[in-house]
C-alpha cells in the first residue's frame, strides 16, 4: 500500500475502532495478526507528525498561476497532496514548481 493511501485511511475518524474490530476478527478466525502489528507499527511511526500536514497549496495559489477554477482544481490539489504525502514534495516551493512542470507543459489546462 502506498504512504498516501495508508496515511488517508488512518486519519479517518474510525480508524482506531476498524482496528480493534480487524483485531477481533483476526483473533477469533485465524490468529494472524501480521496486518495488525503492521498497522500499530505505522500509527507509532507517524505519532510525532500530523498524519495528513496542512495543504501546501490551495485554489489560490492554481488561480496565481493562471489556472481558471474548475473540477481539476480538485485532482491538482489531491495530486499535490498525494506527493506530499509520500514525501516528494516538502514545500509550498516544491508544489509550486511540480504543479508548473506537471500541469503547465501544455496550455490546455489554463
């Protein structure tokens, strides 16, 4: 599972009961509990940063760059976000400039 993905689910509000149901489940079938273990080592790792950081960029910022709002603002934004997510993209800087080389190779997203 990709970092972007495995961060989106645990941030949702019922992770931790999914979990402990998974636990059950898991306990009460076939006692492996690989997933698990997996899940609470990762929610370890990411204690000590916010599982889903504030955005980097936002409409604003698609507008500064000569994007007209529309629906791909939303895939911009989520793509913007998936990168951060996976550590590409550290920056309000970085996204900028992957939002440039990615979006505006061609005029026909402005």
């Amino acid at each position: 599972m990709r970092v972007a993905k495995l961060k989106r689910f645990m941030a949702r509000p019922t992770f931790n009961e999914e979990l402990e149901l998974h636990r059950v489940d898991c306990e009460s079938s076939h006692r492996i509990l690989d997933n698990y273990e997996f899940l609470l080592h990762k929610r370890e790792e990411f204690a000590n940063e916010p599982i889903i950081p504030p955005p980097l960029l936002c409409g604003d910022d698609l507008i500064a760059l000569g994007f007209k709002p529309g629906p791909e603002f939303g895939e911009i934004l989520e793509a913007v976000e998936t990168q951060h997510l996976e550590g590409r993209l550290r920056s309000p800087e970085e996204a900028l400039e992957w939002v440039k080389r990615e979006y505006l190779a061609t005029d026909e997203h402005r």
